[in-house]
C-alpha cells in the first residue's frame, strides 16, 4: 500500500465549486441588470432588514448582560465595591448572608464560604 499517492480529486473538486460558484454569481449580476427596478427594491428592503436585526439583536444583548451582571455580581457597602459570583444567589444563600451579616461577618467572608466567590 502506497500511503504516497497524490489525489488530484480534491483539487478537481475545488475548482469545480468554484467555477459554479462564479458562473451562479454571473447568472444573478446579469438577472440584476435586466430587472434593475425589482434588484434595487429588494436590495433596499434587505438593509432595512439587516438594521432592523441589528438594532433588536443589540437590544437583547444588551438586556442579557444586564441581567447577567444583577445576578453574578454583589455589592458590599462597606466596601463600596462588587464581588463577582461563580454562580447565581439562591433565597436560602440569601438568608444565610443575612444570618451571618447580622452576626458581624463581612461579606467577602460569607461568599468565600459559601463558594459562590469567582
């Protein structure tokens, strides 16, 4: 068994694309210049599209690091300072920070503890 063969198929294969490539794209120019009214209609609609996408995407992007930072950060007043949290706060850790800031542990303490400290 000869593991030194050379395949030429990939390389045929790969021109192939391209030249289908290229002769699709010529196809859809010379389409575009024989009905220019409908190509720049939907040319116009497409990028009012893709604003609009963009503009609601950055929105909910937006909105998600929002709540990602509420819930994986905690600021300690005493500090005046946030603690980045490996996970999200449940009530009962809550309580337990409650619990343990009324018996005058600090805050960093508490969530080093508890785990919850990134």
């Amino acid at each position: 068994m000869d593991n030194n063969r050379i395949d030429i198929t990939e390389d045929f294969y790969k021109q192939e694309k391209r030249a289908a490539r290229k002769e699709r794209r010529d196809r859809f120019f010379k389409w575009c210049g024989e009905h220019l009214d409908i190509a720049i209609g939907g040319f116009c609609a497409g990028l009012g599209l893709l604003s609009t996408g963009i503009k609601v995407g950055g929105k909910i992007y937006k909105q998600h690091s929002e709540n990602r930072n509420k819930d994986l950060r905690c600021y300690d007043t005493s500090l005046g300072r946030y603690w980045e949290l490996k996970r999200r706060l449940n009530n009962k850790d809550w309580l337990e920070i409650d619990r343990r800031r009324a018996l005058g542990e600090r805050l960093g303490d508490i969530l080093e503890s508890m785990g919850a400290l990134r």
